[in-house]
C-alpha cells in the first residue's frame, strides 16, 4: 500500500473511531418541568420557607386512599395505619377520617407514647416486639390520665420475652394484651413452630389476671416483591404464606379452645403486599402505611395503582455551569464535553438523602465529586433549564425515618401550601 493510499486508510479508520465513540456518548437526559413540578416550584418560590422541605399532595394521597379503601371493601378487611411510615399526627389523622380506622401499628418507644396520647381512642398493635425495658420507659413517660394498656397489643415472639412483659404486667398489676408474631415466611423471628406456640399460649393460659391473648401477626412482605420467577408467583407465595398462618390458627383453636374467640385481630401484609389479600378469608386486617405516599421503594406491579404523593423539595443554591472537579480544574472539561449531563451543575440546599431525583428530569448525582448533606451537586443538561430558587424535587426512597428529616410536612391540595403538619419527635418523652 502506498502513502497516500495508508493515508486515506488511516482517515477512515480515524473518522470509525469518532462515530463509534459518539454513539458511545451519553444522550442528553435534560427536560424541563412539567406542568405539575412548574406549579409545584412557583408555589414553594413565592410561599415557601426557601429550605429543604417535604410536601404531601393531597390530591395524590386522595387518590392512594380510594385504592386502599377499594381493595378493602373486595376483602372485607379491616385495616391498620403503620404510624412510622406516616409519622404526623395530622397526616394520620387525615387518612383515618378518610378510612374510617380506629386501629394502629406502631414500632418506635418515643412514638409509641406520642400516638397513645394523640388518639386515645384507638387500638394500637406493636409492629415489632420491644425490649421489656421500653415497656417500663413507656409507662414512665405517658402523660395521659387514663391507662392505655387496654388499647395496646404487646408483640411477642418468644417466651423468654413474654416471660420478661408477665414480670412487668405483675409489677403493674396490669393485664397486658399479647399478640405474638409468626414467622410465616420472611424468617425475620417469630413463631416458626407449635411448639414454641404452646409454650406462650400455655403462659397466656396460666396467667389470665396479666396476660390475654389478643391475636396474631404475620407480615409477608415479600409476597409483594418483585422477586425471580424461579422462587415462586406472588400468588404461590401468598399461598405459603396463607397455609403456615392457619397452620397456628388451627393449633390454637384446637389446643387452646378458651383463648381463642371472636374479635381477635388477625393481621398480616403490609403495603407491598396488601392487595394480594383480596383472595383469602383468614386474616382481619390489613397493616398499610407507605403504599399512601409511595416512596420509590414501592414501585412494583403490586402497587401499580398508586401514585407518589410525596416530594422532598430543595431549592438551588448556586448554579456554576460545566462540572468542574476540584484538583482537576481545566482537565475537568473532558467529562462535560463527553457527556451533555455534566455541562450544568447546581448546588442545592442540603442533600445526601435518601431520595430518587424526580424533577426536572435528568438531574444527577457527581460519584467523582462526592455527596454532601449541605450543599449537593447536581449535574444536568442545560435543557433542565434551572435557575438560582428554581427547586430540585426528589421522591424518598422510603417514608420512615426520611419524613421526619425536614421539620413541618407541608400539605398541598391543587398546587398551593394548605397546611403545615408537625412531624413525631424521635426520642423525645410523648
């Protein structure tokens, strides 16, 4: 091959490269606010407290509230807020008015005392079984005038713990309701086997002036997930699920006729999984609280009626053109000439949470430059079109524990702050 001939060759193979690399490049992902974000922004801009924020829209929640109340009426079921999913008082008000509950579940000490006070009408069950010594601090803090021990079931998943809850009702000469937790396939603790079951029902029994046994509780969360083909439909799963439970239901009615009775609260699922239950008879009430506000965790097939009703909202703080990496400096300009969703960078108020970017559009965390819980960056296309006050929407990977990170809930109906809603204070007396 002569030169020239090496020459053009080489052009070609040079000019493959460059098309091959472009196709290899990051499409632009930027889009402005929609219609829904755009009002959502001008609202927070004009009336908003220009700081990291969680909203509720009302309207969303509404809407999440007439799909639970659907599949309750198919089901027959009663349900049962989780409270540290919803942790506001006003926020689960709000749904048991629009529900029609009086039940609750609750997991936390601190929020245990604060619930008992709020609603001292409602039926409050344990989601988790707590340290014997939690039970003493809970009486040590409640503030109310009349005893809330006949409103709450004590979980219990073992007799050596229903044991240490007996010595506590004694010490009180209270009567304490005890519902105790089955493992029913989550393998998380609880009753595995009927002989660990007669062992607390043979407590219960023989201490009725302290102890009542008040139902049983089977959380099968992973009925819901999306989990591989190859372990089984959700349908199969609910099966399982369904058959262990009544495998307890059965050796209690049969061994322990006199525990057993009308009334006794028989609760399972939990959001992933509540609409599975439309298809059996055994269990009482349904346990719901995230499938309300739809934190991104729960985007699965079994939920696909429900829509996100919460946002947090950050407001920019700087806006600094092409990412720019600190000690790289010009070198930086590679990474924004490559890909189209590093030619603008924002820093917002506040960040690292765990939150999902949802408006606008294509915004982005930097793993090169790091997190931060003061001023994130966040890289996008300029077609993002944020300016400095524009805000930055995220949707909360879960509801506990993120909901009570921003101070006051803002309520919102039709675009526009209606409320505000104190959040329950996490380790403080109730």
């Amino acid at each position: 091959m002569n030169r020239r001939g090496f020459l053009f060759t080489g052009l070609l193979g040079g000019a493959a490269i460059v098309t091959g690399a472009a196709w290899l490049r990051p499409a632009d992902k930027g889009k402005p606010y929609t219609a829904y974000f755009e009002a959502l922004n001008a609202e927070l801009k004009s009336t908003g407290p220009m700081r990291p924020v969680l909203l509720v829209d009302l309207d969303r929640l509404d809407h999440n509230i007439d799909v639970v109340n659907a599949s309750l009426r198919r089901s027959g079921k009663a349900l049962r807020l989780v409270e540290k999913s919803l942790p506001s008082r006003d926020l689960l008000q709000y749904i048991a008015s629009r529900t029609g509950t009086d039940k609750l579940m609750s997991f936390h000490q601190p929020f245990l005392n604060q619930t008992a006070g709020y609603f001292p009408q409602a039926d409050i069950l344990l989601g988790k079984p707590l340290p014997a010594r939690s039970v003493q601090v809970f009486y040590q803090q409640h503030q109310g005038q009349t005893d809330p021990t006949a409103r709450i079931q004590w979980l219990i998943d073992t007799p050596e713990r229903l044991y240490e809850y007996l010595q506590v009702a004694q010490a009180r000469n209270s009567r304490f309701r005890i519902n105790i937790e089955l493992d029913v396939g989550l393998h998380r603790g609880g009753v595995a086997d009927n002989s660990t079951l007669n062992v607390l029902l043979g407590l219960i029994e023989d201490n009725p002036g302290y102890l009542e046994f008040a139902g049983f509780m089977g959380y099968d969360p992973f009925v819901g997930m999306e989990l591989p083909p190859v372990l089984g439909s959700p349908e199969t799963l609910l099966e399982k699920v369904m058959a262990r439970y009544q495998g307890f239901v059965d050796f209690t009615r049969t061994h322990y006729p006199a525990l057993w009775r009308d009334g006794l609260a028989l609760n399972t699922a939990g959001s992933a999984s509540y609409r599975l239950h439309e298809t059996e008879n055994l269990s009482t009430e349904l346990a719901v609280g995230s499938a309300m506000v739809m934190p991104s965790h729960f985007d699965l097939p079994s939920l696909s009626e429900h829509v996100p009703a919460a946002f947090i909202a950050s407001p920019v703080l700087k806006s600094t053109g092409p990412v720019n990496i600190p000690a790289l400096d010009g070198k930086s300009k590679i990474f924004s000439w490559w890909d189209v969703n590093q030619r603008a960078s924002y820093f917002i108020y506040g960040g690292n949470w765990l939150a999902d970017f949802a408006a606008p559009e294509g915004l982005q965390s930097n793993s090169l430059y790091g997190r931060s819980s003061n001023q994130e960056l966040v890289n996008a296309s300029p077609r993002v079109g944020l300016e400095v006050g524009d805000q930055v929407f995220l949707r909360p990977q879960q509801s506990e524990s993120v909901l009570l990170q921003f101070g006051d809930i803002l309520a919102m109906r039709g675009g526009k702050i209606v409320e505000h809603w104190p959040v329950y204070r996490d380790g403080s007396p109730g």
